[in-house]
C-alpha cells in the first residue's frame, strides 16, 4: 500500500498530525486542512486573491532556499501545500496571467514560480491531471534550486560570461538540484526524476545523460522548454521580463528539433508569440499590453489599450479581446525604451 502514497496523502497526514501534536513542523493548517486537494470543490480556493497564494508559495520557497543558503535542512511540506492549493484552485490561465503582469524580473524564487506556472498552463491544456500538475509545478519551482549550494554568480551571468570552469560548474545544476529534491521526501521522488532531466533535449543534444525522445519525462520537456526561454531573455526594459517575443521566435526558428513537437505545439497555444505582459503595436498603430491569450486564437489575445493610434495616452485603459476586433491584428512588440525614445510615457 506504501506504493501508492501520494503527495496529497502525505500533506494530509502532517496536517492530522499537526493538529494532534499542536502543530508538528510549525505548518500552519489553511483553508480545509483535512482535504487533499483533489477532494474539495474545484472553487474552493476561488475566495482567495491570486496574489495571496502566489505570495505565500514565493514565501515558501525562499525559505527552502535560506535553509540551503545556510547548510540547513530545508522543510518541503509548506512548499507542496501552497502547491497543491494551487492546483486545487483549478484556474491555470488566472494564476500564469496573474503572474506574468505582476512579475518584476528580480529574484531566484519570483522566476521559478513564474517558469512553474508557465509550465502548468501548458500542463493543464495537454489535459493532465492534478496529481501530475503539481508534480509539474513542483518540478517548475525546484527545477534549478541547486543554484543555492553553487557559487552566486553563476545564477546572473548569461553563458558568453561564464568561465570554462564555471560553464562545467553549471552543468552539474541538474543532479545537484535533483539531489537536493529527493533529499525533501521520498514522496517528491517523480519531482527529483523530472528536475535531473530538465536539460536534456530530444535529440540527444542535453546534459547530463544525452536522452533522446521518450527517454524524456513530459514534464520535464515542458519545465525544460520554458526554462529555455526564460534563459534566452534580453536585459532590456520589457514589460515581461521572462518569456520575451524573440526568445520565441529563436526557440520555434533554430532549436525547435531539440524539444517534443506536442510540447512545443502547446507552448505557442498557451503562451503564444505574444505572452502575457508582452507590449504589442496593432495595425492602427495604437499600443497595448497583452493580458490574456486564447488557445483556440493565440495570435488574437486579449489587450489593455494603453495608447491611441497617435501616440496619445488614454485616460483609463481600454480592454478589448481581437478575436471579437477581425480588422484588428499584432504587428510586433514594442519595448517600454521605444515608448520612452518617442516621448511617449513607459506604462
């Protein structure tokens, strides 16, 4: 019966525990502590802001990376629960939508709960259940938490920067974080397999192992793909620091052979050319901010108007969704210093 022991078991049982013992673990229960999440009412976490949830799981990871910052063993179980109530919550577009317009570009923990939520938009639209979206979205969160035992350099320099020592160093990040993972329970041992595989390419060009094809978990093609995109990001003054146009295009354009066809597919339907956050100029010349994509029209997504077709600033912003706009259409990104370079104010 062990075999099947589950993550949703486990939290269960701490939070039983818990309340026997007076809290073992200082896990505070929330919400509906005697559920796992795939026992309670697909809304039952609706009444919470997005932002409290993220908030509380950016939390959590920051206080796993302290404890390894400092040589402690970190505690998993406020990890996982912020997780799973995530998962719970059964809305993927609204947490990645939420995420991408509030993101800042700054800090280990804010990119791996944004490339973690990326990947369970893309996770829910190839249909997997909530038990494999939180195992992707843990794999997300942990894909790359052994950057807290390597040097601090290596998690800001871009490749060209790096040292032939320091680019081995950085190949090693694979094992170390998986290692790290599976020392936080056997219960995260699906999570530890698909972080060590994160950079590994279906035709055999990644690292560590050189897998090819189904040799590959799905979810860690999916991490590995996103977190690809996230590394090829420009330091310029975008509104989306992580998923940027042009690291799309490159991906689709010269690595598309390195990554699963049904993964790559899903990206461009989930996240689109144009992500969530992205500036956008439409063919009248008026700008906008991307705030939501349609699967089924991902090339039409949905605008905040923030510019008139003259460069005028308008009073409030303006929604308006392209599929319901035929005469409208993207005709490219504009970066916030090209706002700036015509006078014009960077929303």
């Amino acid at each position: 019966m062990e075999n099947h022991f589950s993550i949703f078991d486990l939290e269960r049982r701490k939070q039983e525990l818990a309340r026997e013992r007076g809290s073992r673990g200082g896990v505070a229960p929330v919400g509906e502590p005697d559920l796992p999440p795939q026992e309670r009412s697909p809304r039952a976490e609706d009444h919470r802001p997005a932002s409290q949830l993220l908030d509380t799981l950016e939390q959590a990871l920051e206080a796993v990376l302290l404890a390894l910052r400092e040589g402690r063993e970190p505690v998993a179980a406020p990890l996982v629960e912020a997780m799973a109530r995530i998962v719970a919550a059964d809305q993927p577009d609204r947490f990645y939508e939420h995420a991408a317009l509030h993101c800042t570009g700054s800090g280990h923990a804010e990119r791996a709960v944004f490339t973690a939520l990326a990947a369970m938009k893309i996770g829910a639209g190839l249909g997997f259940d909530r038990r494999r979206l939180l195992h992707l979205g843990l794999t997300g969160l942990l894909h790359d938490i052994g950057l807290a035992r390597l040097p601090g350099r290596l998690a800001q320099a871009h490749g060209g920067a790096l040292s032939p020592q320091d680019k081995a160093k950085l190949r090693t990040l694979p094992q170390v974080s998986a290692q790290i993972v599976e020392r936080l329970g056997p219960e995260l041992a699906p999570v530890a397999e698909a972080v060590a595989q994160v950079c590994e390419r279906v035709d055999g060009s990644g690292h560590p192992m050189g897998l090819r094809d189904k040799q590959i978990a799905e979810p860690a093609a999916i991490v590995g793909l996103v977190a690809h995109i996230v590394a090829l990001r420009e330091p310029l003054a975008q509104a989306n620091p992580y998923i940027q146009p042009g690291a799309i295009r490159q991906v689709v354009g010269t690595g598309k052979e390195r990554f699963p066809r049904r993964v790559l597919k899903e990206f461009l339907d989930q996240i689109s050319l144009f992500p969530v956050n992205t500036l956008v100029r439409l063919n009248n010349d008026s700008i906008g901010r991307v705030v939501a994509t349609y699967r089924s029209q991902p090339m039409r997504p949905g605008i905040e108007l923030l510019y008139d077709g003259l460069g005028k600033r308008k009073d409030a912003p303006k929604r308006i969704d392209l599929p319901n706009f035929p005469l409208l259409h993207v005709v490219g990104e504009v970066d916030a210093a090209q706002l700036a370079g015509a006078g014009q104010e960077a929303p």
